[in-house]
C-alpha cells in the first residue's frame, strides 16, 4: 500500500509519516510506502493508494 500525507508546508505530515513507518515496521507490514509532501509539491498523476491531507 501506498500512502502520501499532505499538509501545507509537509513538516507537520512528516512526524506522522515518521510515527506510521514505524507502527507498519512494527507490525510486519512489508508492503507499506508512505511519503510526506507540502501541498505545493504535489501534482497530478502520482500513484498513490491513499491520499491524507492535514491542516
């Protein structure tokens, strides 16, 4: 699974990216990506199963 967290300037998605790596490393969860970017890095046609936005 795919996963990007988007927020405004990326620093607050990238302690929650930090935090999910973890719990997937955790708990075996091998096929688990997860990215973090600043809304304004981010364009279309990326491929992503999951897009979370943040404040």
């Amino acid at each position: 699974m795919k996963v990007l967290l988007v927020c405004a300037g990326g620093m607050s998605t990238s302690m929650l990216m930090k935090k999910m790596k973890a719990y997937a490393e955790k708990h075996g969860m091998a096929d688990f990506e997860i990215a973090a970017r600043g809304a304004d890095e981010v364009r279309g046609g990326e491929d992503y199963d999951i897009v979370l936005l943040g404040p």
